[in-house]
C-alpha cells in the first residue's frame, strides 16, 4: 500500500517524474468515479503487521509500566514515557509504520501528562496546568523527531487544554464560562485546521493528513457547547429547539461541504438523532422514533455520500473567489 507521501518521495528522489505521477493520480481518480481530492484520505492502518505490532508495544509498555510502579509510581511512568520514545525510533522513524506511530505518539504524551501528575499534586489546578504545559512541549518534541500528523492535532488539544485550565483556575465552578472556554477553543483548533489546509489543496502532501486530525478535533470541541446550552442533553424537547438543532446541522453540511471535511456532520449526529427521535416520539406519536430517525438520516447521509462531489463543485463555485483559493480544489466532477 503506497501513499501520496511515498510518491512524493519517489518524485523527489527521481524515481518517477511529476507528470507521471500526476498521470497515475487522474486515473486513480478516474476509475474511483471519485476525485482524489474529495475523498479525504488518511494513512491509519498499513497492514496487519500494524496492529500486531501495536499489540506487542502495548504489552511491552503496560508490563513496564505495572513492574516499575511496584518500586515507584513516578519510576513507572518515567519508564513508559522512555520506552515509547524508544519504539518510535524503530517503528516510525525507521519501519515509518501509520498505527504504532498514533499510539506510540498518544502513549508518550500521555505517559508525560500522568508523569507529571504523579510527581505534583492532580487536585491542584496548578498541577494541570504543569501537566498539559509538558503535555504541549513533549507533543512539539515528537513532533519534530517523528512527524507523525496526527501530533499537531494532540499538541494543539494539550495547548489548549492548558489555556483552559489557566482560565478555570481564576473563574473555578462556573459551567457557562467552561462551555465558552470550549467553545473558544474549537474555533481557534478550527482555524488552525484551515491554515493546514489551505497549505495543500490538492491534498497529496501529510499536510492534508494534519488537517484531517485538527479538524476531528474542533468539531466536537464547537460543537457540544453549542448543543448543550440548547439544552439537548437535559430533556428540554420544544419544537423551536429542535428546529434550531436541523437549522444547525445544516449550517455544519454546508460549512463540511465547503472545506470538503465530513468532521462536523459526523460529530454532531448524534445531537440531531436525538432531537429527530425526541421529536417524532412526543409530536408523531411513533413508538419506535429512534428507528425512524435512523431510515431518515441514514437515507440522507447515503444520499448526499452519493452526491457529495456534484454538490460540492456547485457550492464552491458561487462563493467568493478569495474563499475559494483556500478550499480544496474540484477535479474531474
């Protein structure tokens, strides 16, 4: 299985030439019936030798980690933290294998984060604070060392994480103020998402790849504040309230459509299931509501899947050409 990161590297190396490789991409595309650019790949699994070597890193870390805490909780972690670096020399820098760099990534920022914790006191806001602060700082580290795309995402999600936990630690039980602390978030995540993006259009660099993961990361974190404070989650089941959620769940199609990224659609589903199943059971009186609102949205998502690239190219084509030079571009619709 080869990405566009190796023909990238083959060009470079002059392997193959970029008109070649460019010829390779359109017939791909082609006999898809898909344009490249529109089905947002990413590298996640290379193989089943990925997960078998997945498997073993993670039996390696956690036994460590259980052996060495018998001596000295900080000892363990410090082990963890070590040995996750270590594998990442092997099976990412070298073998450049797509899962084990995730969850090696994931288990040495981790593994900082309960590092810190052990060693300074985890109720203390200031503890949080040291703990996503090293959290940011080890992610940019395995960053540089690895680039492994997916860091980006995790080093933005501690660095935020710990801008929140210095705003919370001034205005601490306040609810509302950490809903727009999330909310805040999210939207600086997204911007972030989008500056990826517009670095590559064509979506054949692990640019693109870092984007995907930022994007996985904003949407939750914009949207549930957004439903929470309408009061989803807490029965609050008005007609206008669930007509503002469908409202809301395609203003999030149609910016999904735009910068070609099905994150929102996805993340906020489940809030408009419910509210579709909420509604249909008190104002339809249908029994089985939550099967229904299944067949609807099912259909709908199947049916704009179907369409997804025909729709996009004629959104895209009436926003502002300024917009448009920072949106991924149409190909072969």
């Amino acid at each position: 299985m080869y990405t566009d990161e190796d023909l990238n590297l083959a060009v470079k190396k002059g392997v193959f030439s970029q008109t070649s490789v460019d010829e390779f991409r359109d017939l791909i595309s082609l006999s898809n019936s898909s344009p490249l650019v529109d089905e947002e790949n990413f590298r996640l699994v290379g193989g089943f030798n990925d997960i078998f070597v997945v498997i073993a890193c993670a039996l390696l870390l956690l036994s460590s980690l259980w052996v060495m805490q018998s001596i000295n909780e900080s000892l363990g972690y410090l082990v963890f933290t070590a040995l996750s670096w270590g594998l990442s020399e092997v099976f990412v820098l070298r073998r450049k294998m797509a899962l084990p760099a995730i969850v090696l990534l994931l288990a040495f920022v981790g593994g900082i984060f309960a590092l810190t914790g052990s060693i300074f006191d985890t109720h203390s806001s200031f503890a949080i604070i040291l703990a996503t602060l090293f959290s940011t700082v080890a992610a940019y580290c395995h960053w540089r060392r690895f680039n492994v795309p997916i860091t980006v995402a995790v080093g933005t999600g501690a660095a935020l994480a710990m801008l929140a936990s210095v705003f919370l630690s001034f205005f601490p039980n306040s609810e509302g103020l950490l809903l727009l602390t999330f909310f805040i978030c999210g939207c600086l995540a997204f911007v972030l998402a989008m500056y990826w993006d517009a670095a590559d259009t064509n979506r054949t660099t692990r640019k693109s790849d870092v984007a995907f993961w930022l994007h996985l990361l904003a949407a939750p974190l914009i949207i549930h504040p957004i439903f929470t404070n309408l009061g989803v989650l807490d029965g609050n089941e008005s007609v206008s309230n669930m007509v503002m959620i469908i409202l809301l769940y395609v203003l999030m199609t149609v910016v999904s459509l735009a910068i070609d990224r099905r994150a929102f659609m996805v993340s906020s589903l489940m809030y408009v299931i419910y509210a579709l199943s909420s509604l249909f059971e008190n104002y339809g009186g249908i029994g089985y509501s939550f099967a229904v609102t299944g067949v609807v949205m099912g259909a709908s998502l199947l049916l704009l899947s179907a369409y997804w690239q025909k729709v996009r190219a004629w959104f895209v084509k009436v926003l502002p050409k300024p917009i448009q030079a920072y949106l991924p571009v149409i190909k072969n619709v």
